[in-house]
C-alpha cells in the first residue's frame, strides 16, 4: 500500500520541481518513498528502544537540518497530504512503537518532504525541463538512498 496516492505525487512533482514524472515512475516513486518513510521510522524506533521507551519521539528520527530545512519549504507548498492516508499507511507496517503526538503531528510533512527532496535532486539531475527521464529517475533514487 502506498503512502501518497498518484495524483498527489504528480501535483507535488509539478508544483516543487516544475517536472513531470512518466505514470510508470510514479509507483517506483511512491515504493519509494514508502521504504524511506519506514527506514526512518525504524531509525527512530531504535532510538526510542536505546533510550528506553516504547515510544518514539520526533527527536528520535534521523532527520538532519538539511532535511528540517526542506521540510519548512515543503510547509509552504499549495499542495498538500492528507493526514488520515499517512496514519492509514502507518497501519499497515510491521509492528512499530507507538509514535508521540508531536511526532503524528508532523508525519505528513516528513512524508512530503522526502517527495520534495526526491523532487529537487531531479530537477537538479534533469537534463530536460519538462519530464524525469528513466536515467535520471534511477540517478535521483541511487542519491535518496545514499542520503536517508
């Protein structure tokens, strides 16, 4: 199950990155920012378990200023996610610990803001102003997964 529906990845993709992403791409996306989602949820839960609590907090992901950064851009976007379709997808995971109310209230920024970093590193890797080909599709996802 994925995290963002299509659409949503399109419009994001459009209005960040002024690109456009092929349909076949958008469900490579979509796993993909699953999987980056999860792998930070899992840091966290980590964290939270090393400091002995069954609850993660928001200070317990890996989120580096670089991404804090992104995620008040992301803030000021039109385009938004909807809450209720990231606590749905959360349900779905393996089992996790409980997350802390500061750190649910900012899930759909943490989530929209992986999109909007995948989205400007291939707006920085394209070498075509309106559409990600496959080669830079595969460029930006090898540099997300390097950095989260």
């Amino acid at each position: 199950m994925a995290v963002i529906g299509a659409h949503k990845i399109e419009e994001l993709f459009k209005e960040v990155a002024g690109l456009t992403i092929h349909k076949e791409k958008v469900k490579a996306l979509s796993e993909l920012i699953d999987e980056k989602f999860h792998d930070l949820l899992l840091i966290g839960q980590a964290n939270a378990k090393y400091n002995g609590r069954e609850i993660i907090w928001y200070s317990d992901l890996p989120l580096t200023k670089a991404f804090r950064e992104s995620m008040q851009k992301f803030a000021t976007l039109e385009t938004k996610l909807e809450m209720q379709d990231v606590i749905e997808h959360i349900k779905t995971l393996p089992p996790i610990y409980a997350l802390e109310v500061e750190l649910e209230e900012k899930l759909t920024e943490i989530v929209g803001t992986l999109l909007y970093i995948f989205a400007k590193i291939a707006r920085t890797l394209s070498r075509d102003d309106r559409v990600v080909s496959a080669e830079e599709f595969e460029e930006a996802k090898e540099l997300i997964n390097l950095m989260i």
